[in-house]
C-alpha cells in the first residue's frame, strides 16, 4: 500500500458557504460588506445576509450565504471580505 493516501478535498464545489463576519457596529455595514462579496460573487443579494448585534451594540455579526464554484473563487471571496476596513475577523 502507498504511504500516500489519496486525500479527499474537505469542500465539494460548487456549493452554498456560509462566511460569519464581524464588525464594527455602522449602518453601512452589510452593504459594505455585499459590495466586497459582489466583486467574486455577483448573484449575492442582500437576502443573503442575515445580522445579529452582539450582546454590547459595539459590534454586529452577519452570515452571508455564498454560491462558490471553487476554492479559488471561496479564497478571492474571503480576501475581498478580509481586506475591508469595517472587518474585524472572517470565519
């Protein structure tokens, strides 16, 4: 037997990911945030989106449901997402 073992990837595309993201409590926060996904995934809507503010009010929580065809286009979804200045943390 082979000492590598044929690994299975741990996402099958395409698929429906939900992205959980924080940030800073603003009224601008979830289109913010529908612009930087929009760029890699254009077919999400605002129906997408669901909030929930934290416990404080200094912070919200969105889950946003993405359609990703592959790993590349969940990476550049991610990074969009990442690099916004609203963003605090992506899981």
């Amino acid at each position: 037997m082979s000492q590598q073992a044929e690994q299975k990837p741990l996402i099958e595309f395409p698929t429906d990911f939900n992205l959980k993201i924080m940030g800073a409590q603003h009224p601008d926060f979830a289109s913010e945030i529908l612009k930087a996904i929009q760029q890699h995934a254009p077919n999400t809507t605002e129906q997408h989106i669901k909030l929930r503010p934290s416990s404080g009010g200094n912070f919200v929580g969105a889950t946003v449901t993405v359609h990703a065809q592959s790993q590349e286009h969940l990476d550049n979804i991610y990074r969009s997402v990442t690099s916004h200045p609203m963003v605090k943390v992506v899981f």
